[in-house]
C-alpha cells in the first residue's frame, strides 16, 4: 500500500526517523542530520539524492530548532551572519565536488569513506572530553548560562590558546568573547564545505568547533549553529534541486517527524544540562562511524547483510540519544516538581 507514491511502512520509518533526528537537532544543534544522509545511501538512493534531500531535510529542522532558541535568548546573530559568509562558499566547493566525483561513479564511495573517519575522529574527540569533563563544569555547559559572562579560567584550553594569538580584526562575541574574524570565517569554510558535500548542516563539527576552538558557550553555540544552518541548509538544498537532487517524498514525511521533535529538544535545552548525556552524544558518532563503515564493507564485498546491520546501527544510534535526551527531560522535570512540591509544604 502507497501513499504520495511511497509504501506507508517506509512513510512510517521516515516519519519516526524524523523525530527522533528533530529531537536531537533541537537539543545539541547538531546530532542527526549525518544520521539522515547514510541512511538513504544505505537505502539505496543515489549519492545525489541522498545528499540534496538530507540537506533540504536540514533546512526545515533548523528552522523549526531555531525559533525556540531564539525565544530563549540563545543565538548570536553577530556571529551567525559572519558564519554564513564562510559557509555559503564552502557549501557550492562542496557542491561542485560532489558532482565532479559523481561523473567519476566515486561519490559514494568517497562520501561515505569520509564519513568514517570523521564521525569516528569527532566520536573519539567528544568522548574522551565528556569522560575527562573538559570545559563542562565552569564553562556555560548550563543552558541557562547563555547571557553570563565567562571566566576566562572555565574556557577550553585549546580555545585559551587561539585566543591568545589577535590576528585582527577582532571581534567580540557572546559572553564578552573576543576572537579573530579570520578563524570565525575558517570554521565557517570548512564546515560549509562539509555541508555541501556530504548534505549536512555542518554541526556535529562546527558545534564542538565554536566551543573548544573559538570558547563560544554551549547553549548560544547550539543556537547560533542552527541559525547558521537555516541559511546553509536552505542555499545547498536550493542548489542540490536546480540540479534534481531534492526527493520531496523523502523530505516531507521526514520534516513531518521533525517538527515536533525539534521543539521537544529545544525545550529541553532549558531543563536539561547537555553535558549530563554528551557522553551519548559522542558515543552515537562513533556508532554511526561503525554503521556507514559496514556499509562500505557490504558494497566492497556485495554481502548484503552488512548493509542491513548498518542502517539497523543508525535507527539505533539515534533512537538511543534521542531517548536519554526525552528520558532526562523527563527526570529534571519530575526533580523540579518534587522541589517545589517541598518548598511548598
């Protein structure tokens, strides 16, 4: 049975799928967008489609993410706008390379061999720093700290030390930050280019990268990095569709998951401290590093099976984290009911 010219079951798989993506989208500005991409390579879309559309699904999430941390004070829009500037050249290099390897009959290959490496370096990095509390007890890891001014002493030692080199022009950022505009542009570059080509919103990198590279706060990162990915997400979902890269009967049923799974994760980011499940986080990359890895493998070696345990590896990465994110929401929640019941009494 079909319905929009897709079988109800896979509708169903793409619906949940979207909200479990849209919750953490909503809680980390990052965390499934590079879940989506894989999945459909796994699937058996075309590097093209599979790109365009994860992108295009990208673009509708942050929007959703965004007006709930603009209503909770959570985005600089100073350093979004110079991001966006950055990113919008990454994404059409990107772009362009997606489709010269396409040409090839390589991009697949290419994509998700880079998706390995980087989901499972950035994986390693997140852990190892959750495990080591690096940055997370002083640091504005508390949603509520946004608007605060940070100790010097809290900041990442490896932003301490870009900080400490002024290439001008300077530019002072949320938290009384200030940085050099070249490294803000950097960041940018490089994770457009990454959005472009691998039909992500660049988070799960550029996140991490405005925290431990620039010392921006968590909870104004995650806003801000998602205001950022409205416009890159819109600009490359826009040229993957010029192009025929954008399946809508893939991108609707997934936004349709995602809307109510983004506001739930960008409520939670008042109530829950991120770095109470960052551990998850980091070890979902490295869950879906190993998943596209078995992808590879079962393309290389035609053992289809491979294929299947890695997209069974993706749905239960992102059902896994979205879960502890709804889970401690629902923990804090209950702990701030029972304080006030106390106080009351």
């Amino acid at each position: 049975m079909e319905l929009f010219g897709i079988a109800l079951t896979v509708l169903a798989l793409f619906v949940s799928f979207g909200f479990m993506v849209g919750v953490l989208f909503g809680f980390f500005g990052m965390g499934g967008s590079f879940l989506v991409t894989p999945a459909l390579l796994v699937m058996g879309y075309p590097a093209r489609v599979a790109v365009g559309s994860g992108m295009a699904f990208v673009f509708g999430t942050a929007v959703i993410a965004t007006l709930k941390h603009h209503d909770l004070g959570q985005v600089d829009y100073k350093l979004g706008g110079l991001m966006i500037v950055g990113t919008s050249v990454g994404i059409e290099v990107g772009r362009i390379g997606v489709f010269y390897l396409e040409e090839l009959g390589l991009a697949s290959g290419v994509i998700g061999v880079t998706y390995v490496v980087l989901l499972g370096a950035i994986g390693l990095f997140v852990t190892y720093n959750a495990l080591n509390n690096d940055g997370d007890d002083d640091s504005g890891g508390h949603h509520e700290a946004a608007d605060q001014e940070i100790d010097p002493d809290a900041i990442p030692d490896i932003a301490k030390k870009i900080q400490s080199y002024r290439v001008p022009p300077m530019i002072t950022i949320a938290g009384g930050i200030q940085v050099s505009l070249w490294m803000i542009l950097g960041v940018a570059f490089v994770t457009g280019l990454l959005s472009g080509f691998l039909g992500v919103g660049g988070g799960f990198i550029r996140m991490p990268a405005m925290f431990y590279l620039i010392g921006v706060p968590v909870p104004v990162a995650v806003g801000t990095d998602l205001f950022e990915i409205v416009f890159s997400g819109g600009i490359g979902s826009f040229l993957y569709g010029m192009e025929g890269g954008v399946d809508l009967s893939i991108v609707a049923p997934l936004l349709a998951g995602s809307a109510l799974g983004a506001r739930i994760g960008s409520a939670a980011t008042s109530i829950v401290d991120e770095g109470d499940i960052k551990i998850y986080f980091g070890l979902m990359l490295l869950g879906g590093s190993v998943a596209v890895a078995f992808r590879q493998a079962g393309d290389y070696l035609a053992i289809d099976v491979l294929s299947t345990i890695s997209f069974a590896l993706i749905m239960l990465s992102a059902l896994l984290v979205s879960g502890a994110v709804i889970y401690s929401t629902i923990t804090a929640m209950r702990e701030q009911s029972t304080a006030a019941a106390t106080s009351a009494d």
